[in-house]
C-alpha cells in the first residue's frame, strides 16, 4: 500500500512540475488593473474568478478534474437519462474518461466509458479495460477522437488552460460588449474555440467550428461543488448543455465535483495502440 501511493504522491507531483512549466516566469504577482482588457488580464480574470490560480504567486495549477452530474444524453438519436454520470479529466496529459449509465425511452439501459488519452481514443466495458490481463474489453474509436479532444478543452477549466497553451494564436476581441476569447483546440488540427466570457469573466458560452461540425456549449450557474469537508473557492458550471449542429447531445446538471488535483490517468491500452497503428498505415 506505502509504494502504491508513493507512486501515487510522485506522478501527482510529475504533472504539478509539468504544468509548471507552462507557466510564465514568475516575478512580483500580477494584479490586472481594473477594467483591464487585454490579453493578459483577460485569462488572468478567467483563472481567477474561477479559483484555479495556487499558491502565492498566484500560478494556475489545476492538474486534473473529477466532476459527477445527472441529466440526459443523446444515444443513437434517443434521449437518454443518466442515472450515472463521471468525468475523470487531466489535462497535463491530455485525458479524460466519462462513464455513464443512462435508460432509454423503451426502458433499455445503456452502459459505456468513454475515453481519450492524447492522440487516443476507446470506448472501456468497465474503467480500465485490458490494463490487467484478461480484464474488460477497449474497442478502438478513432473517429470520436477530435469530437472527445473539444469537449475536453471547450470545459471552463480545459478553455483557459488551452488559451493558455496556444500562445499567440490565441486572441481576446469584445462582441455585443462582452469579452470573447479564441484559441486553437490542442490535438485537433483546425478546430477553433470562441469562448463568450461573462460578467465574471467565465465562460458562459464556448463554439467550437471544426469543418462542417459546429459544437455549442453553455455554462451557467457556477459554484463550488466540491464536498462540504473539501470546499476551496474553485468553481465550476452548475448547469452544462452540449449541442453539436443545433442538437443537444447533452443536458447535464452538477451534483459535485473535486477540483484538489486527484491523481487521475488514462494510460493506452495495447490493442487499442495497435489498432492505431495498423489504421494509420
């Protein structure tokens, strides 16, 4: 048990030093004057205003997310009510999982984990399939990857984070008098991000323009849902609606989330790299 949580401890401790990196040089702690609405300021306020920024220096050093909501998706054309559903995002690493257990209107219950994980994507019959011999099923899903690489990085927390990453392609203009951030979605070449911020400068609306396929989400309500003993002023959308071309796909409504930097992972399994591989040659 003491080497599964150092190990735990030290690959917690590689992705902080990983995210780290990315940061800018650190000298006296900025503060954007007021009504500040440059580049800047602008996605400082978005880490801020959302409690993502650690430490003295004020650092935005969210490593990962967990996030459980009810609500419904759209299975085959169908809605479908979740009476399960779990988000396990981390964002050094370019991963997340979603599990979700939903009914039908026929009464079929639908069961999947859905998966990235960098330039990876599978669907799992139980969290963690075929990373122990003999033990679940990972089927192969290469064409969710880009669609499953938006959802992450057009989240509240994924938005900054990749707005961040993208440097100077990333650009701030004022729309209809509110503040619009567009960024480049990290591992999808061409798919562009347009986040409307509000008057808190969080995002309450995030469009993503991929070829033909344009995906909307709405964000609203924002809180902290962490546990009651683990409350830390990090927020998080309340209410969450994904549309892809004018459909909504998903309807979600938090019920909690854990936003302290768990250790979360999505390591590959092997027959989904050599499926990769064989596709891509």
């Amino acid at each position: 048990m003491k080497r599964i949580l150092l190990t735990i401890t030290i690959a917690a401790l590689v992705g902080l030093a990983s995210l780290a990196a990315q940061q800018p040089p650190q000298g006296a702690r900025y503060t954007p004057a007021a009504g500040a609405k440059d580049k800047k300021a602008v996605l400082f306020n978005w880490a801020w205003y959302m409690g993502m920024l650690r430490g003295p220096q004020e650092i935005e050093a969210v490593v990962s997310l967990e996030h459980k909501a009810t609500g419904t998706l759209q299975i085959n054309g169908q809605n479908c009510v979740a009476s399960a559903y779990r988000v396990s995002t981390n964002y050094p690493n370019t991963g997340q999982r979603v599990q979700y257990m939903c009914k039908l209107p026929n009464g079929q219950e639908v069961k999947n984990v859905e998966v990235v994980s960098g330039q990876y994507a599978w669907d799992e019959d139980m969290p963690g399939a075929e990373l122990v011999p003999g033990k679940g099923h990972a089927t192969p899903k290469p064409a969710a990857l880009r669609e499953r690489l938006i959802r992450l990085w057009a989240g509240p927390q994924g938005g900054l984070k990749a707005a961040n990453m993208a440097g100077d392609k990333t650009t701030v203009a004022e729309v209809a008098g509110k503040l619009t951030v567009s960024y480049p979605i990290p591992g999808a070449p061409g798919a562009i991000a347009t986040a409307t911020l509000d008057s808190k400068n969080m995002p309450e609306r995030v469009e993503v323009k991929d070829g033909t396929t344009v995906a909307e989400f709405t964000y609203g309500n924002y809180q902290d849902w962490n546990n009651p003993l683990n409350k830390i002023d990090a927020f998080y959308a309340g209410k969450i609606v994904e549309k892809k071309n004018g459909v909504t796909v998903r309807d979600l409504t938090t019920v909690e989330t854990e936003t302290g930097n768990l250790y979360v992972i999505m390591p590959v399994p092997a027959s989904v790299k050599k499926s990769w591989s064989v596709q891509s040659n």
